[in-house]
C-alpha cells in the first residue's frame, strides 16, 4: 500500500478529485494548508503599510491505494493539477505499512 | 481596576451631593417661579391675526415667533414644530448609527482578529459612558450660557430640558432633542481616537482617559464654537473673540480627537511587534460595511447640523455628497497611479476624508467649492498615511491622526476661503443696523464678504490644536501613572478581547 501526498493549487482540486473518481478510487482526504516552495508569495498594502505574504494557500490531497494503482494515480494528478507555471505543487509517496475499516475491520488492501 | 471602581464611587458620591443641592433650588424654584409668573401672566395679550400668521411663516421658514419680539403676546403654535423636530431626531439617530455600527465596524475590521471585540467593546462603552457624563453635567458645560469658555451647570441632570424649544439654538426643535442631537456627537468624537491607540490600551484605562478628556477637551471646545456664548461662535455670538466658523465639527469634533489621537499615541508607544510582524485588517468587510454606514449617518451630523429642515440642510446634505463621492474616488485613483492597484481600503479612506474634510464647511459652501475639497480630501491625507506617517514612524494603528486631525484642520482652513452667503443668510452682511445678525455685528459677515476668513480659521485652529495637545499630555500622564495604560505584555500578545473581555469575536 502506498500513500500519496499531493500539494496542488486549490483552484485545481475539483479537476484532480475528478480525475481519480474516474480511475475508480473511491476516497481521499483534503485540507487546506498554506506553504512555499519555489513560488514567490505576494505583497499585500494597506494604507502606508506593506507586508510580504510568503505563505501561500494550496491544497493538500491524500489517498492511500494498492501499489498496483499507484503509477496511474499519480498520472492522473499530474495531468490534472499542471498549469505549466511555478507553484503547480508536489508530490510525496510513501509506503504505509496497513489500514484498516472501521466499520467492517476488514485489513490491508481491501480496507482503503 | 479597583481604583477604577473606586473613582467611580466617588463620581456617583458627586452625583448625590449635587442631586441634594439641585433639590434645594427646586424646593425653591416653584415659587420663584410663581412670582414671576404671577404679574406677568395676566400681561399676556392674545396674538393679533398678522402675528398667528407670522408665526406660521416662522415656522416654515425656520424663523423665531412673534412672541420672541413680542413678549407680551402669546403663541397659538407652542412646542416644537413638527417638521423640524421629525428632522432633527431622524438625525440624532443616524449620527448615532455612525458610531454604533458604523465607526465599530470601520475600526473593527482594521485590527487583527485577536482585537475585533475591544474595539467594539469600546466604541459601545463610550456611548454609555459619555451619554451619563452628558446628563451629569456635560450638556451643561457645553451649551448653557456661561463665558467665553465653558457654560455653566444650570442644566445638570438635564433639567429645564424639556420638549419645548430653547430659542438660542432653534425656535422649533425640542430642546431635549437638541441635547441628544448634541450628545451624539459627543459620543462619536472620542471614539475616534480609539483608532490610534487600538490593539494595545488597558480598557479601564480607556474609561478614566476618556471621562477626563470629555471635561478638559470636548465641553469647553463644543461651547467655544457652539455654545451660544461661546468665544469662537462666530456665526450666533455677536461678541465673539475668534470670529471662526465650523458648521459641523471640523474643530470640535475631527481637530480635536484627531491630534488627541496622536499625542496618545505617542504617549502610549507602539504595538508589539510593530514593524516586525505583519497586522493586516482582519476583514476589510467589516470596513467597508462601516465606512458605507459612516457615509449615510454623516447625513445626520452634516445635513442635520443646521437645526432644521430648511435651505441651509439641503445645501449642507448636497455638499457632504459631492465632496465625499469626489475623495473617494480621488484616493484610489491616487493609489491606482502610484502603486497600479485601487484598493478598497483606499475608497473607504477616500470617502472617510472627504466626509472629514467637508464636515466644518458643508453648511457654508456652494457645490464648486466641495468640488475642491472632495480633491484635497482624497489627496493630502493619502499623502499622510502613506508617507508622512512613515517617515515620523509613529504608530498611529488605524489612522485616526491622517485621517482626522489633517482633514479635519485642512477642512477648517480651506472654509475660511471658500465659504459664501449665498448659501448662508447667516453669514450676510445687513446694512440696516436694527435687524443686522450677529454676524455682521462681530464683522464675521465682512470678512466672509471681503476675505480675511481664514485668519479667524487659524486662530480657532491654533486654540483647538493647544486644548487637544496640551489636554492630553497632562490626562495621558495622570493615567499612565496611576492606574497605567497598557495591557501587560502577555495580555497585548493574545488579544484584548480574550484578556480584557473574556470573549472571542468568531468562534468556528
């Protein structure tokens, strides 16, 4: 079993989400998260004052999937999120070593 | 905080003491009265057919009645005049929206998340607070006759405030309604000040400052330009000093609270972390809600200080609107030029200067001349704010100084040349000696007629500007060292609200 941590733009995120619905992954968890990478922030003024804003908001996206599915998940994100400019994102893998359902308490693969 | 109670404890023992001694002069009063009354009420000739007429026409043109001149003759149209009085309370009302919501929103927005709920609690704390010291004593000071300075205290506890109009400031609005009109503005003034000193004043502090300011500042300087014998009173006192004028409060209310500001400012010290840390506006929603509110109930306070619903209102209400939409336009144009983005801070500020700015003229200049405010209204303060402030380096949190005390003196000012009888009778000159106005009397009607005016403006400025300076200093120290004026550090780090209120402005 593999995680993937996908930091996208947010305005992106619809794309992504429905990109993987299509491939048959069926959940994933998103949060909001603020970050930089190579992406320059903004400068904001109010009046006289100026402040650099070097966080920036984006959107961090996990799923975790069989390591049979990982390669063309990770395809579809790529093509989804990619708008060719700095700040497009990233993203992590992992292994993760089990899962397990609630519900059902069923294990490993069956179970995300 | 306990010698807070305790100052208020010995404000309510002066209450009482003086609740005794009025009720000795009241045990008196009926009899005077009577005795006054008695030969005089028999006198009392029923009015001739012209003089019930004349009174009608007083009364639509917002003219004093027969019995004025007359006073051996009765009115059949007694009290208040209904027109006038709907007007004035409508009024009332709006320049209280101005403070509650309006400027609360307007200062509210500005300050980080953390700070939201004190500059509310502020804002309705000065409205309760200023509302007793009115009744105590405050309207009093201000308007009763008295000297040049200040009135005297015959109206404590407003009494003799009645509903029937008293003729030395309008012969058909009730005098109690003229009060809370009055009141209105005495509430909004030193709430303005709380945008310099935001996010870092103890608000026990707040309370002792603000009741100390409102005797040594605002009573004498209302009664100085407004009260009817007041110093600087060009306009209604033939024996004014200063031959000043200022229709709605550019001295009295943005002078004052404008360099008030600064001084505390300065006094108090910067926020922590100023210059380090970012503080941007939690939500400019908030702002510009409150700035649209500000805008709306400044109808009341520019419009509504003519004391009727007559020409004078009407040119007043159509000043504030060009001059105001003018700055608000003109500020960020200003930005879009230097910095390539308009903001929508900089409409609300555009918009609060202007208002500023017009407010001592609205009453006296022709529609060109609020053309040309509302363009120095959207242009010396932007330059304030934006580089002047930050060369001084002061911490003048939400530009109270900038905003107030430059518009509010560049308004005072730009008055002086730009104000006409054409649309202000009160400012005509009168040849015929036995009806001529007061105006002409002390030679403010020359002066309007010939220039010269704004010599008169600079010495109400000058007086204002060392009241406000020089009051502050010493009420600012007396604070400083006894109950102190800043929250402790820990406290100022997680927000007044939570600190000094117990309370979170959003909760998720």
């Amino acid at each position: 079993m593999k995680k993937i941590e996908a930091i996208i733009k947010p305005f992106k995120l619809e794309e992504v989400k429905d990109a993987l619905s299509e491939l048959g992954i069926e959940g994933m968890t998103v949060s909001e998260v603020k970050g930089f990478g190579r992406q320059k922030g903004h400068t904001e003024i109010y009046r006289g004052s100026e402040y650099t804003v070097d966080f920036l908001p984006k959107i961090k996206l996990e799923v975790v999937l069989p390591d049979s599915r990982l390669e063309t998940a990770i395809e579809a994100i790529v093509k989804a999120a990619k708008t060719g400019k700095i700040g497009d994102g990233k993203i992590f893998v992992s292994n993760v070593e089990d899962a397990v359902r609630i519900r059902t308490e069923e294990k490993g693969d069956t179970a995300v | 905080m306990k010698k807070l109670v305790l100052l208020f404890g010995l404000a309510a023992a002066f209450a009482a003491c003086s609740f005794a001694a009025n009720a000795e002069v009241s045990t008196n009063a009926p009899a005077a009265v009577l005795a006054a009354a008695a030969p005089a009420a028999p006198a009392l000739k029923d009015p001739s057919v012209e003089q019930r007429l004349a009174d009608l026409e007083a009364y639509v043109n917002n003219g004093a009645r027969s019995s004025v001149a007359d006073t051996n003759v009765s009115s059949k149209v007694s009290g208040s005049g209904p027109g006038h009085n709907s007007f004035q309370m409508v009024c009332a009302a709006l320049v209280l929206f101005m403070t509650l919501p309006g400027l609360a929103l307007f200062y509210g927005g500005l300050v980080r998340k953390k700070n939201v709920l004190s500059v509310l609690a502020q804002c309705f704390g000065i409205a309760g607070l200023v509302t007793i010291l009115w009744w105590l004593c405050g309207y009093s000071l201000a308007f009763h006759s008295g000297g040049g300075i200040l009135g005297s205290l015959d109206w404590s506890f407003l009494k003799g405030v009645t509903s029937d109009p008293n003729t030395d400031y309008s012969a058909w609005v009730s005098h109690n309604v003229f009060s809370m009109y009055q009141l209105m503005f005495a509430i909004i003034t030193p709430a303005l000040i709380i945008g310099a000193i935001a996010e870092r004043m103890k608000f026990s502090a707040i309370l002792l400052f603000i009741t100390l300011w409102m005797f040594v500042v605002y009573f004498p300087l209302a009664h100085m330009v407004w009260g009817v014998d007041g110093m600087m009173n060009g306009v209604w006192n033939a024996d004014a000093k200063i031959k000043a004028i200022d229709f709605a409060g550019g001295t009295v209310v943005h002078m004052s609270s404008g360099w008030s500001a600064l001084i505390l400012c300065l006094i108090l010290g910067k926020r922590m972390g100023f210059g380090k840390e970012p503080m941007p506006p939690h939500s400019m929603v908030l702002c510009m809600v409150g700035t649209g509110m500000l805008w709306v109930g400044w109808y009341g306070f520019n419009a509504g200080s003519a004391v009727a619903a007559d020409g004078i209102a009407a040119n007043a209400f159509t000043t504030t609107t060009i001059a105001t939409a003018v700055a608000s336009f003109v500020w960020p144009m200003a930005e879009y030029i230097v910095r390539g983005k308009p903001s929508v801070l900089g409409f609300c500020s555009g918009a609060v200067a202007g208002l500023v700015v017009i407010t001592p003229a609205c009453g006296f200049v022709d529609v060109s001349g609020s053309v040309i405010i509302g363009i120095c209204a959207g242009l010396v303060p932007f330059f304030f704010v934006t580089k002047v402030k930050g060369w001084i380096g002061y911490d003048d949190a939400l530009d109270t100084f900038g905003v107030h005390a430059v518009g509010g003196t560049m308004g005072a000012l730009l008055t002086g040349f730009l104000a006409t009888s054409s649309v202000n009778g009160n400012l005509a000159l009168i040849k015929d000696a036995t009806s001529a106005n007061p105006a002409t009397k002390n030679g403010l009607a020359a002066l309007v007629a010939n220039g010269g005016l704004w010599m008169e403006q600079a010495k109400a400025i000058g007086v204002t500007l060392l009241l406000a300076v020089i009051g502050t200093v010493v009420i600012a120290y007396i604070v400083k060292f006894t109950i102190g004026l800043r929250p402790t550090e820990d406290n100022e780090s997680l927000g007044l609200d939570l600190a000094e209120h117990g309370e979170e402005g959003y909760n998720d």
